[in-house]
C-alpha cells in the first residue's frame, strides 16, 4: 500500500493540526492550518477527504481515507475546523484519538449537493451525532429572516456539543438511533410551523434518511428537490464503502 499512500500525498493538499479539544466524551474538534485554505472554493455544506490510515497498515484505499464536514473556516487565518466523534471506533475514530497539535495532515476539499441553498422560506433539519457540526455551519449561514425548525437526535444527549460560538440553537432530544416512529412524530409536530416555500435537511444514518425522505415525499407529498439528504454512516459499511 506505500504506493497508494505515495499517490494520496501527492494529489492532496497539506496541512497541519493546531488545536484538539474534547468537547465531549466522544467528539473532538480539530483545527487545520493550511495554505490551500485562502483560495478554496468554499460554499457552507463542504467537505473533506481526509487521510487517516497514511503510515499505517491499512488493506485498501477506503482505509485510508474519511470524510468530515467542514464545520468552521477562517481565510484570514487560514484555518478550519472539524468536529470528529469516536464512537464507531473506526480508523477514522482511532486517527482523531492519536492525532497531535503540530502533525501534518492531508486532504482534499470537495463539494456534494448537501450545501446551502437559500432559495427556501422555511427549513426543516433533521440529523443525529454525526451530522451536528454540517447543520451547525448551514444554519450559521442562513439570513435571520429564514424560518428554522430543528431536529437533533443522539441516544446520549450529553455526547451534543455547543456550535463553533458556544451556542446551541438547535433543539436537542434523547432519542435511540433509527427511532423512525419517535423522529416521525417530532416532525408533525414541527412541520405546521414551516410557512411559505420548504426545504428540508436530513443528515446522519442512512435508514433515517432513507425514511424520513419516503415519509415526506410519499406520505405528505414534498417535492423532490425540496429533500436534500446525506447518509454520514451506515452501521453494516466502513468508510468509503
């Protein structure tokens, strides 16, 4: 694998950590210094293709290689920051554990379809541990005249971490993952409040957002391109899977 680890290095971009912080038992923030970061294309919803099984003795390509949200950025600093939680236990998990302030990293900014549009009225959010910080910085960016309802959903509540300002604008519950009956009932309750043109954001396992896309398009007949959803785990996949 020294060959595809020498090609990763090559193409990405590099980096280096200066600050770790815990911010709860299983979530660490971590802020990368780059100089990539004055000229990136960035748009609220980015992500990164991070190498965390570099030097290691990792089987294949998707073991070396994670994706995280990009939480947080500072072009004038030449900063961003990731929040990464460790509860899978995965490679990526055991990377964030051992990394240190002042190791090199590598990386690759990407752009999905899970950004801010902005073209809505009303928004609806939906997403658990894993989807935190990318609904964090999508809402952070919304104009105060939007309308935003959100759902936050982990089994421990405690392990749901302030955004980057030490604020928490999100409503938080204590729900069991893939509790589709639980998260439904959260979002009837919700959804007489969303006036006007609708958008919904759905992030996190991908049995929830399987669901909860069926539910609104089937059951109360949204449009598709009022759903955008982002599967950040699968409990019977690895990585890049």
């Amino acid at each position: 694998m020294a060959f595809i680890e020498k090609i990763i290095k090559k193409i990405m971009d590099n980096g280096v950590i200066t600050s770790k912080v815990q911010l709860s038992k299983s979530v660490y923030k971590i802020e990368i210094q780059s100089e990539v970061v004055k000229t990136m294309d960035f748009v609220p919803g980015c992500f990164i293709r991070l190498g965390v099984g570099l030097g290691q003795e990792a089987s294949s390509k998707k073991d070396m290689v994670r994706s995280y949200s990009i939480w947080s950025i500072d072009k004038d600093k030449n900063t961003f920051s990731l929040a990464i939680a460790t509860h899978s236990n995965g490679i990526g998990a055991q990377w964030v554990k051992d990394c240190m302030v002042g190791d090199t990293i590598y990386y690759k900014t990407k752009r999905g379809k899970f950004t801010l549009d902005t073209t809505a009225d009303s928004y609806l959010m939906i997403g658990d541990l894993s989807a935190l910080s990318h609904l964090y910085i999508i809402n952070r960016y919304l104009s105060k005249d939007k309308h935003v309802e959100i759902i936050i959903y982990n089994n421990n509540i405690t392990e749901l971490y302030a955004d980057i300002d030490n604020k928490k604008p999100f409503n938080f519950y204590s729900i069991e993952e893939n509790n589709l009956k639980e998260i439904i009932a959260k979002i009837d309750h919700l959804l007489p409040q969303l006036k006007g043109a609708k958008m919904a954001y759905i992030a996190g396992d991908s049995r929830i957002c399987i669901a909860i896309n069926n539910y609104l398009r089937k059951e109360l007949q949204w449009n598709t391109k009022q759903i955008k959803t982002k599967p950040f785990w699968n409990p019977d996949k690895k990585g890049l899977e």
